[in-house]
C-alpha cells in the first residue's frame, strides 16, 4: 500500500520583473548610431508611405464622386422610368390619341403583304428545331425586330425582320394564326420605341391570352401567360415538389378555367391534382368535400394545320397575281415569255416601298 504524500504548506513563489532589460539601452544607442545611408533609406520609405497615402486619399474621394453621379443618374434614370411607366398604364394625351387614331385606321398590309413567305421561314425554322426548346431559341435567335410602319398617307402595317432574311410585311390577320410559343417570340421582339409600337404589343398580348396556355411532352410542362408574365410550370414529379402548393392550384385552376377543352389540358390538369391529393391534405379535404369543382370548358372547332399553310400560300399567290394585274398596264409579252418573271420584278419593287417609316408617333 502506498502511502500520500505529505503536503507541506509554503509561500507561492512571484518572480521580480525585470525594470530596465539590458537591451533597451541597447536599442536607444543603435536607433541614435544610424548612419546617413540608413537615414536616408528611412527618409524615402517615410515619403513613399506618405505618397501612397496621399494616392489611396485621392482615389477615395474620386469614387465617392463617382458614386455620388451615379445615384443621381440613377433618380434620373428611376423617374423617367416611372413616368414612362404612368404614361403606358393611363394612355392619355393627344400623342395617345394619334396612336389609337392610326392603329384603328388603315391597316396597309391587310391587302399586301408577304405572309406566305413568312410562313414558310417559320416552318423551316420548325422544320430544322423539332423539339419545343430549341425551337423557341432558333426563332428567338432568327427574328431580330417586330415593328409597326407608317406610311405618309397615314396607313399603317407590322414589319418583321428576320436574320439573313430580311424585313417582310405581315398582317395583323397573321399574327393570330401563331401559336404560343411564336407569339411569345414577337411579343418579346416589338421594339418598345413608339406609342404605335406599344399598342401593337397590347394587341399581341390580347392574342396570346386567346391561345391559352402551351403543353408540351418532352419535357413535359405547361406555359402561359397570366397578368403579363410568362409563366412556366414543369409536369415531372421532382419538379413539382419544387413549387409551391398555391402555386400548383392556381396553375390547375387555370388550366380547367380559361379558354377551350383539349386533352392535353385535361391530362396536364389531371397529373397537377393527382400530385396535391397525395401530398397536400387540406386540397385533398377540399375535393372530398366537394369544394375544388370547375365546370367543363367548351371544345374547339377542329383546323387542319396543313390547310391553313396551304390556305396562306394562296392568298399570297393571289395577292402577287393581283399586284400584277393592276401594275402591268398592259404590257406586250413576248411569244414564250413567263409571266412570273415580271412578276418577281414588280413583286419585289412593291416590297421596297421607300414611303414605309418608322418612329413617326414618337415616345417623346
């Protein structure tokens, strides 16, 4: 067994600082023992700090100038912005009423114009971008600009231009036949530039709430457009637990409420609430209870796609004829002659009319 140790009791040990280190009187005798070289590398580290100060002082203040012209190009910037804002939401003033004046008059490309050969870029464009994606990103990528023209007798008419082709002549009568996706296109290709331009958009966007909402397989998704914003809601299950539930029940709703029955609707609406009655309980309670019911949407007339395309190469064909008609004044052909060798001539003379401009109701 081992015994404690025995514990002695003393006094805790402090040791003596030291007052005065030998080596202070050292440092005092080598600060003062410098020599002119060593002096003089002192002074000329001391002026470069000082320079360096003195720069780093100066580009402070330089960009405190420079932050305070940017906020006030900033309020500038916000309130021409916000009156521009408050300007397209009231469309009041004379300049508005010029603009209305001209849009609900003449509409000039109703009876010329070059739809069946925006028609056919639009279905190469189709063609050669079979999926719905790439399909949006080609014709995104192809179509640069989408204005309204005003001619000098105060006929107006909507110029599109498209890469490598060039600026066609379209009708408002086109625009409706597009679909979602190329409405969404030339919605967001109008130039914003003039009042006329701005009630050409309006009128684009009336068109688009008309088409409803887009379905598409691959990926499988819904997308429309509700209170001027494009919305997109992906079908797949991992996607939808990435959204919220209201958000999935507006998107439903929409989808059993607005514009015209189709199965693809049907089926989108019916994978949406399969989804919230599994995972959502409280819009599972409300369909039990009978509370989630929406009336049947009326159906659509069925269109043939291919005569439609078919119906707009026609009318093209029938416009250049007419054209001809009336600009040949009774021109002599030769025996063998083609008739569609003037016609080209003449065709592309009526498309380069130089009384076509743009930005005369200016946003001024």
């Amino acid at each position: 067994m081992h015994e404690q140790p025995i514990l002695e009791e003393h006094e805790p040990y402090y040791p003596e600082p030291i007052e005065h280190p030998i080596w202070e009187d050292n440092m005092e005798e080598e600060a003062n023992s410098l020599s002119p070289e060593e002096e003089a590398a002192l002074e000329a580290i001391r002026a470069q700090r000082a320079a360096r100060d003195a720069r780093q002082a100066d580009k402070e203040k330089q960009q405190a100038i420079l932050r305070s012209e940017k906020l006030k190009r900033f309020k500038v910037y916000n309130e021409v912005r916000r009156k521009k804002m408050i300007d397209l939401a009231k469309k009041e003033g004379n300049e508005w009423e010029m603009a209305y004046k001209t849009f609900c008059g003449v509409e000039d490309g109703l009876e010329v114009n070059d739809n069946a050969e925006v028609e056919v870029i639009i279905q190469d464009i189709r063609s050669a971008n079979l999926e719905d994606q790439t399909y949006f990103k080609a014709l995104r990528n192809s179509m640069i600009f989408l204005k309204a023209g005003v001619k000098a007798n105060g006929a107006w008419n909507i110029l599109i231009n498209f890469l490598e082709k060039g600026t066609f002549v379209i009708s408002t009568k086109f625009l409706e036949q597009r679909t979602y996706t190329e409405l969404q296109v030339i919605l967001i290709k109008i130039q914003r530039t003039t009042r006329l331009n701005e009630l050409l958009r309006e009128h684009v966007k009336e068109i688009l709430m008309k088409v409803g909402p887009e379905i598409t397989e691959d990926p499988p998704m819904v997308r429309f457009m509700t209170n001027d914003l494009f919305r997109i809601c992906y079908l797949a299950e991992d996607k939808l637990r990435d959204y919220p539930s209201i958000y999935l029940i507006s998107v439903e709703k929409y989808l059993r409420s607005t514009g015209f029955s189709s199965t693809e609707k049907d089926k989108a609406a019916d994978t949406l609430r399969r989804f919230l009655m599994e995972n959502v309980p409280y819009y599972r309670k409300r369909v039990e209870r009978g509370l989630e019911v929406h009336t049947r949407l009326p159906n659509m007339p069925k269109l043939n796609k291919k005569d439609v395309n078919i119906a707009w190469l026609w009318a093209g064909v029938g416009q250049e004829v007419e054209y001809i008609g009336r600009h040949i004044q009774g021109a002599i052909l030769k025996p063998g002659e083609p008739l569609h060798y003037l016609s080209v001539i003449d065709y592309q003379a009526a498309n380069s009319d130089p009384m076509i401009e743009e930005g005369e109701i200016g946003m001024d």
